[in-house]
C-alpha cells in the first residue's frame, strides 16, 4: 500500500511541475490580452441580450441604435484626427515640393556647368588640333 502513496504522489508532483512550467514559461503578450478582454466582452453581450427583460423589437432597436453611435462615433474621430493632422500633411507636401524644385535647380546648374567644361574643352582640343603638323619623317609638330 506505500508504494502506491509514494506513485500518487510522484504522479501528482509532475502534474503540478508541468503545470507551473508551462504557466511560468507563458509570456504575456498584450495582443493576446486584448483578445481575451474582446472575447469577453462579446459573450457578456450575447449573454445579456438573451437575458434581457426587453421584448426582441425593443432589444432589436438599442443595439441598431447602438451600432449607428458607434459608427458616427468612429466617424467623427476619424474627421477629428484627419483635421488634426491634415496641417502637418500639407506642410509635408509643401517641404517635398520645394525640395523636388530645389533639386531639380541644382540638377539643371550641374548640367549647364558641365556642358559649359565640356565645351571649353573641346575648343581647346580643336585649336590645339589646327596648330598641329606631320613632318616628313611623321614626326608631330606644335603641341
């Protein structure tokens, strides 16, 4: 008979130590936490229109008239951060447009100035080239 104590016991102690590694591996994770609570939430809804007092019209009426409340709600925040935040947009947009122009200025001056070296170069070669001679022995003569 003590050795089926001393089994139930060993039993009962993994039981409890496989528990308490799992509940203390667990990490809280607030997604999941903010899925429970929205779980909750629902079946304390459906609970609660089941057991209400009201007839189904009347019950029917306050959850149409609780969902339209939501969705002006959830409208009028939406406006309110939309205005909210539509000033720094546009000074976004502002700051990107000028940029762009800036960049583009600088673009067109880098090219100009390019083309301007270019071309100097090209004078040069082509005057150097005019003084340029073959004597007969195939020497080149002037530069």
């Amino acid at each position: 008979m003590e050795g089926v104590t001393v089994k139930q016991n060993c039993i009962t102690m993994n039981y409890k130590r496989t528990i308490s590694k799992y509940l203390d591996n667990r990490k809280t994770d607030p997604a999941r936490v903010v899925v429970a609570l929205l779980a909750g939430l629902a079946v304390g809804a459906v609970l609660g229109v089941l057991f209400a007092p009201e007839s189904g019209e009347e019950t029917r009426y306050r959850i149409s008239d609780g969902a339209k409340g939501l969705a002006n709600g959830a409208k009028d925040r939406f406006q309110a951060m939309k205005s909210r935040f539509r000033p720094e947009l546009d000074r976004i947009s502002e700051d990107g447009a000028e940029m762009a122009k800036d960049v583009k200025s600088k673009a067109k001056s880098a090219i100009s100035t390019a083309k301007d070296s270019v071309e100097n170069a090209t004078d040069k070669i082509k005057s150097k080239a005019k003084n340029v001679s073959v004597d007969q022995n195939g020497s080149i003569q002037g530069i």
